[in-house]
C-alpha cells in the first residue's frame, strides 16, 4: 500500500505537486488502515491527505543540502538493478 512514498528530497527536477500528493496519499491510506475509504470517513481523508501533503511540501522546501541533487533517471535504473538482483531477474 505504501509503494509510492518514496524519497523526494535531493532530485532533479525538484519534486512535483503530483509526486507529493501521491506520497500523502499513500501515508493516509496506511495510516486510516483503508486504501478506500467509506463515503462516511471520505471527507476525514481528504483533509488528511491536505494537511500530510503540505506538511510534505514544507519539509522538502525547507530542507538544505551540500550534496549534489540526485538524477531521476539513474536512480530507477539503480532501483531496477537492485530488483533484479533480489529477485533474480
């Protein structure tokens, strides 16, 4: 359920609004226990997910760093190597 929460911070480009809202996404489902809510708790996730996903925003905009950003791409491919050797693709 938490697949799309990934680190966000240190890419380039920077994190999308989409990428963060994934990720808050994501947390609220593991959290609230459901990866779709009653229509009775819709409203409560909702605003959960807002509150997480700008509480995300903040972080990653107020975060520092010496390290060089990180390139998207070649850290799939690391991510598809490691996969590959886990599971012996």
């Amino acid at each position: 359920m938490c697949r799309n929460i990934r680190v966000l911070h240190n890419f380039e480009p920077p994190a999308t609004s989409d990428e963060v809202q994934a990720a808050a996404l994501q947390y609220v489902r593991k959290v609230g226990g459901a990866a779709k809510p009653s229509a009775a708790n819709q409203a409560a996730y909702d605003k959960a997910v807002a509150a997480v996903a700008a509480a995300t925003q903040e972080l990653l905009d107020s975060l520092v760093t010496t390290a060089p950003p990180k390139d998207r791409e070649v850290e799939a491919e690391k991510a598809k190597a490691r996969s590959a050797e886990r599971y012996g693709r």
